[in-house]
C-alpha cells in the first residue's frame, strides 16, 4: 500500500489532488442534482438521456482540441481559466432554482456549458500530470489516484447530494458545486513548475499529427476504440438510473445517491488496486478481463430485483468500467512521446468522456422503447463481446509494445 502512494512524495501533486478532489465532489453533486431535477420535472427517459448527451457532447466535439492547446500553452493557467469558467453554471443553477424560475431548458443549457468547460479541463488535467510528478516511477501511482479522485467524487458526493435535495432541495447542491471550484483555483495558484516547451505548428497541422501519430501506434489504434465501446454500452446506466431508483426500488434521491455511489465505492477499489501496481506489464490482460466483467454484471444489475445484488454488480461495473479506461490511460501516459501527450489524452478523453453523450441519448431513446432493463442489458451483452476480441489481439499488441517497455527500461532486452 505504501508503494501506492508514490505520487504524494511531490508538493505539487499533493496540492492539485487537494484542490480537484473538493472540484470532483462537487461535480458528481451537480452532476446528480441535475438528473434528479429533470426526473422531478419531467419523469421522462428521453429528457434524461438528453441531459446527459447535452452535458458532455463538449467533451466529444472539443476534447481533442483540448488536448491540442495542452500541447501549446501553459497548462496550469489553462487549468486556472476552466476552473473559474466552471463556477458559473452552478451559481447559475442554484439561483434559478431558489427563485423557483428553473425550466428544463435552464438544466440543458448549464450542463452543455459546463461540458464546453470540461471538454477543455479533462485533456489539460490529464497531461499535466507528468509536470506534477517528474519522476516516471511515480507516474503509475499519480495516474490511479486521479481516476481515485474521480471515483471518490463519485462515490461520495451522489450520496451526499442525496441527502442535501431531500432535505434542502437542488439549489444547494448547485451552490456547492460553484464553491467546489475556488478550492481548486486556490490550490492551482500555489503550484510551481519549470515552463514547458510547446508545439508551434498551426492547429490543423497539430491535429493531423496527433491522429496520425495515434493511428499509427498499433496500442493505442486498439486500445481507443475498445474505450469508446465500453463507455457508450456501460456508462448510460448512470443516466437511467434515476427510473431504476424510482421504478424498480421504488426510492428518492437518496436511493439514486446510494446507487451510484456504489458504483463509484467499486472505482475507488479499482484504481486502488491499480494504484499498487508497480509498472504496466501485464495490464493489458487486465483491460480486457475488465471489459468481459463490466459487462457480464451489468446485465446481472439489469435485471435483479434485489437492491443488495444491484449494489453489489453496479459496484462491480464501477470497478471494471474504470479499470478498463484508467488501464489504457496508464499505457498511454507510459508510451506516448511528452510532445504528443496532449493531442493522444484529448483523444483518449473523447473515446472515454466523449462517448457518453452519445450513450446517453441512444440509451434514452431505446428506454423509451425497450424498456431501461433491456436498454442495459444490451450494453452489457456488446461490452462482453469487445472483451472477447481484445482477448484475441492480445499477443499482437504485446509484441508491437515490447520494444517499446525495451527502450524505457520498463523491462529487459
């Protein structure tokens, strides 16, 4: 477990885990007030799906370009602007709602604002990391305790925003968000890093290279693509999960807040796990037996009718769908030349974030047709067949990345 904990030997990475982790927390506090607030407003699957596709379809459209001026600019005074950006949709929000104004409209509109925001933050986050812990030994540990911190966020704030709109209504929740984001402003500013070099080409030729250079790395042209399938047949469960709390366990939001934040407990124990890991090898077996339980428990959580059994397989899925995205995320933080580590993450972050917004709103749409247990289940079906297939490219992906764990010392000739 010490060994674990690499990443907290650097300053810099202890102050930004500070400051994000209170800026996740109040993510996932948004995040499920918003879901709730439509539910309460609507009862519709569809509006649900379209709160969730309108919330991250930034991150599908602008990631890569994210990724691309994290290769160009100062990276913590990026981080800096989106943060302060990040604030106002839930001022905004928590205003409405206390002037007993919102509309649907309202919601849709600040989720797509604060998934423009994201869409900049999560790349530039992400390949920040390196600047924060300079000594690649430690990178593995950092890596698992920033998906950690997602998952904490996950686990804890759903439950806390829970008991805050049962007892104090969305609005607070909302406020807390925006409050959330002067912690990590705070913590940004008190970081020092030696000035990095930055691409200068124009941005089409920046792009270019970043999508030739990942295509032409067999890993990474697998690795994505099984990313991006598992996140839009996995991830929408949390958009439907409002009519399974109401519905299928016939609870509040405190029972959709202890759903999820089961999902997000089995996250924690993921990247825990992952976060002992003393290099990559191997880690490509795991992504892929990852892939296979995520969706074998998924179609479990589908149709059970016991709530200890569905908080037991949606931790299950949590636990798997983060092993699978975090694993290939570590490979490509390993792998990826420093000076193409901004376009490959934005990249990586359509595939994982990116992919939700379309998951929501397809899973939505078949809600409202099949039905919500079928919609899952289906996902969970397509996410087992992926995992079968990365089973078979295995031994060709481990003979083009062994050279490369060669050359970076990671193993011996």
């Amino acid at each position: 477990m010490i060994h674990s904990l690499r990443a907290f030997r650097h300053r810099n990475y202890r102050l930004f885990f500070c400051g994000q982790s209170l800026a996740v927390l109040g993510n996932w506090i948004q995040y499920l007030a918003m879901s709730w607030l439509v539910y309460r407003l609507t009862s519709s699957a569809w509006l649900l799906g379209v709160t969730g596709f309108a919330s991250q379809i930034g991150i599908l459209v602008l990631a890569p370009f994210g990724g691309l001026w994290a290769d160009r600019v100062d990276r913590r005074k990026l981080l800096l602007v989106t943060q302060i950006a990040a604030m106002v949709p839930g001022f905004v929000l928590a205003a409405l709602v206390y002037a007993n104004a919102v509309q649907v409209w309202h919601v849709v509109l600040m989720g797509a604002l604060f998934g423009i925001v994201m869409a900049i933050d999560v790349p530039v986050r992400q390949s920040f990391t390196p600047a924060l812990v300079p000594a690649r030994e430690d990178l593995a540990s950092a890596i698992a305790f920033n998906a950690l911190m997602q998952n904490g966020g996950r686990m804890i704030g759903p439950t806390i925003a829970g008991v805050l709109i049962s007892t104090s209504g969305e609005a607070v929740c909302f406020l807390i968000n925006g409050v959330s984001k002067i912690a990590a402003v705070a913590t940004l500013t008190s970081i020092v890093v030696a000035p990095a070099a930055h691409a200068a080409a124009s941005i089409w030729i920046g792009m270019r290279e970043g999508v030739s250079y990942t295509w032409n790395s067999v890993p990474l042209r697998r690795l994505l693509p099984v990313v991006a399938l598992v996140s839009f047949m996995a991830s929408p469960y949390q958009t439907l999960m409002p009519i399974f709390a109401a519905e299928v366990f016939s609870g509040d939001a405190e029972t959709l807040g202890v759903l999820i934040g089961a999902a997000g407990l089995g996250g924690i124990v993921g990247m825990l796990v992952l976060a002992s890991r003393r290099d990559v090898r191997g880690l490509m077996s795991w992504i892929a037996v990852s892939a296979f339980a995520a969706g074998a428990t998924l179609v479990a959580f589908a149709y059970s009718t016991s709530f200890l059994l569905s908080l037991a397989m949606i931790s299950i899925v949590g636990l798997s769908a983060l092993t699978v995205a975090m694993g290939v995320s570590t490979i490509i933080q390993t792998i990826v030349e420093d000076r193409m580590r901004g376009r490959v993450l934005g990249l990586f972050t359509v595939s994982f974030l990116g992919m939700f917004p379309l998951g929501s709103l397809a899973a939505g749409a078949a809600a409202d047709w099949i039905g919500a247990k079928h919609t899952l289940a289906a996902g969970g079906v397509a996410c087992m067949l992926a995992a079968l297939w990365l089973g078979r490219q295995l031994p060709e992906l481990r003979r083009h990345i062994r050279p490369i764990y060669v050359k970076l010392g990671i193993i011996g000739e």
